[in-house]
C-alpha cells in the first residue's frame, strides 16, 4: 500500500509501488487507472473498488476531506495491493478531487485514467469497454453517456436539459452528448496540458467545464453508453444553491469564451 498526500514527493514513493502499475496490461505504452474522488461514501466505496481491482485495475482513491469513520474505511482498503491514497486535508469539491486524482496518476506511470464515482451509480461492467476503446484511440476522451433506469430522479433528470443546451451554445456544437456524466477516461498528456493552462472549477462545475474546454482544443472524443443507477440510500453531495450557482457563473464564463472562439468553431464545423 502506498499512501500519498499533496505533499508526497515522487522520489519517496517505494520502488515495489512501480511493479505494481501495469497490473493486467498487454500494451508497454498503456496503463490505466481508476481514480476515484471520495467524501463520506464508506457504504459505496468498498463495492466499487473490489469490482475495479477484480479487473486488474489499479485505484487511486483521493480522499476529499471525509470523516473519521469514512477515512478509516479508505485506509483499509489502501492496504490492498493496486490501491493508492491521495488525501486531501480539508474538502475541496469533486472536481479538486478528481484533478489531485489525474495529477498523481500522472506522477505515478500511468497514461490514461478512469474517472469513477465513488458512490455505486455507475456500471462497472462497462469498464473493459471504455478502456478497450481508449487503447484504440488512445489520444481521446472515451466519455459515457447515461442510460437511466427507474431510480433517477426526475427533477435532475430535467434539470441535466438545461446545461446541455448551454454546452450546445458553448460549443457552438451537438458533439457533447453528456457533459455531466463522471464516467470517462482521460488521456493524461493532453488533460494535465489543460489543467497546467486554465483554470477549472473544483466542484460540481467541473466535468461539464472540462469537457467544454477539451472540445475548444479540438480534442477527440469517442462516446459510449453507460448504464446508470441511483441506489435508494445512495449519498448526493449536490447542493442545490451553491452549485447551481457554480454551475451558472461556469456558463457564463463558457459563453464568453465562446463569443471570443466563434469564429474559430464556425469555421471547424463548416470543415465537419
């Protein structure tokens, strides 16, 4: 097990750490992680680990500020082979979460990671489908796109409509089918040149807006479906006033950026 906090230079992580990263990879040149942003999901995690690591998938859990009691969950399952801990002191949103993830799984060898969340909603068996089609197209974002069943909640079902209409303005496009849904795996190279250049949002802002962004850089993106499920007693650290309100100002900005790119992406889209 290897324990990593912001702090943890790459000299010191142990050399036995290194053999472990390419656990259940054909390719030298391809090797991908899971990275999964966690805060107070002690119930969900455990499932969703076993079922990546069943897969020879390595885990980076990034711990975003969560309780004692979900923190000591996440320890223990650091101590399984193929898991690594990032943590973070003090909560910074999922999308902190998620660029700490990205960051470290670039520090630690790998090429490409798979965002997860943490909470049991997303199909796991769907994992070798996204990952075979990134080594095929290893310079894409392979993004899911949600397929509901019965649990989703209507009014976040409706709601989502309003935001892909505004991606559809940003982007002066259809090509984004789904920016909200954290299910995709990133190329690291080209993700972390954005990252490293434009600043983000860290919290529920932050899929949609690097989705956005990766689209202005011409990025390729490949699209699959991804079964969704919402448990019962699932936990949603969605708040209704704040992060709408990340989410307008996010748009907002977007659409600036676009007025500045129009003629850029007209242009791209008559060449289409």
């Amino acid at each position: 097990m290897t324990r990593l906090t912001s702090a943890t230079p790459l000299a010191t992580i142990p050399a036995p750490a290194f053999e472990q990263l390419a656990l259940g990879i054909d390719e030298d040149w391809f090797k991908p992680c899971a990275v999964i942003p966690v805060y107070n999901h002690e119930r969900t995690l455990p499932a969703v680990v076993s079922a990546l690591r069943d897969q020879d998938l390595p885990c980076i859990l990034v711990d975003d500020g969560s309780s004692p009691v979900a923190a000591a969950t996440i320890d223990a399952l650091a101590e399984r082979a193929g898991v690594f801990l990032f943590r973070h002191a003090v909560n910074q949103g999922k999308g902190g979460a998620v660029t700490s993830g990205l960051r470290e799984a670039s520090r630690l060898g790998f090429s490409h990671a798979l965002q997860v969340d943490a909470d049991g909603q997303h199909d796991l068996g769907s994992v070798s489908l996204f990952l075979d089609r990134a080594c095929q197209a290893p310079d894409a974002v392979v993004c899911g796109y949600p397929l509901y069943d019965a649990s989703v909640p209507k009014g976040r079902l409706y709601a989502r409509y309003l935001t892909h209409v505004w991606v559809w303005i940003n982007t002066l496009s259809l090509s984004i089918r789904d920016s909200m849904c954290g299910f995709r795996v990133y190329p690291l190279r080209q993700t972390l040149a954005l990252l490293d250049s434009t600043r983000l949002g860290k919290r529920m802002d932050f899929d949609t807006e690097i989705l956005v962004r990766l689209f202005w850089r011409e990025q390729p993106m490949v699209w699959l479906p991804t079964r969704v499920h919402y448990p019962r007693d699932g936990v949603s650290h969605f708040r209704l006033w704040r992060d709408n309100l990340l989410i307008s100002a996010m748009h907002a900005r977007l659409f600036g950026g676009m007025l500045v790119r129009a003629p850029k992406l007209l242009c791209r889209r008559w060449r289409e």
